[in-house]
C-alpha cells in the first residue's frame, strides 16, 4: 500500500494577515483598568495615550537591554579566580574570571 503525498499546503505558523483591533480591546481595557496608562491632552486639542513611569519601569526590569557580545571564549565549568563562584568565565590575563568581576572595558 502506497500514500500518494497530499497536495494541500501546509498551515503556516504565523498568519499574513494583521489583527484587527478589536483584538486587543481586552488588554487595551485592563491596561485603562489598572491605571497603567494615562491619557495625555495637548495644547492643539489633541491628545496621546501614555505608559504610566510605574509601567515603564516594569517593562524595563523584564526586558533588560541586551548585553554585549563577548568576543572570547565562554567557560561553563571555571571558578571564578576573583569571587571564586562557579559560574560562567571568560579568561582575562590568564585568570578565569565571571562577568562581574571582569575589569570595565569603559576605564
């Protein structure tokens, strides 16, 4: 017995097509609810909607900025000779040492 392969496509895991709007009316909602966001009138009549600065600094702390790329090699399995803290190292002038130890690259 043969199956012959489907000539039907596949579904596509992400869709083409935008979401309407009416489909964030219930974060839009508690985002009002929770007192997350402000509307903000302007001098012309006009008027903006705002993230609150408790908001602002939320979404700061869960999405940190992106930390550099390190341009040498990352051991998993080092002590840090500095703290002495097994934890991920990188060698430094011949010393295994954890980010936080690192000499500032800014100095």
């Amino acid at each position: 017995m043969q199956v012959e392969p489907s000539s039907e496509p596949m579904p596509r895991a992400v869709r083409d097509q935008a979401y309407p709007i009416e489909a964030f009316n219930p974060i839009l909602r508690s985002l009002i609810s929770w007192g997350l966001v402000e509307r903000v009138e302007m001098e012309n009549g006009s008027h903006h909607w705002e993230l609150t600065t408790a908001a602002q600094k939320r979404l700061d702390d869960l999405t940190p900025a992106r930390k550099r790329a390190s341009a040498t090699l990352a051991y998993l399995d080092h002590w840090c000779s500095s703290c002495r803290r097994q934890r991920l190292t990188h060698l430094v002038d011949g010393r295994y040492l954890c980010q936080a130890c690192e000499p500032s690259k800014d100095l």
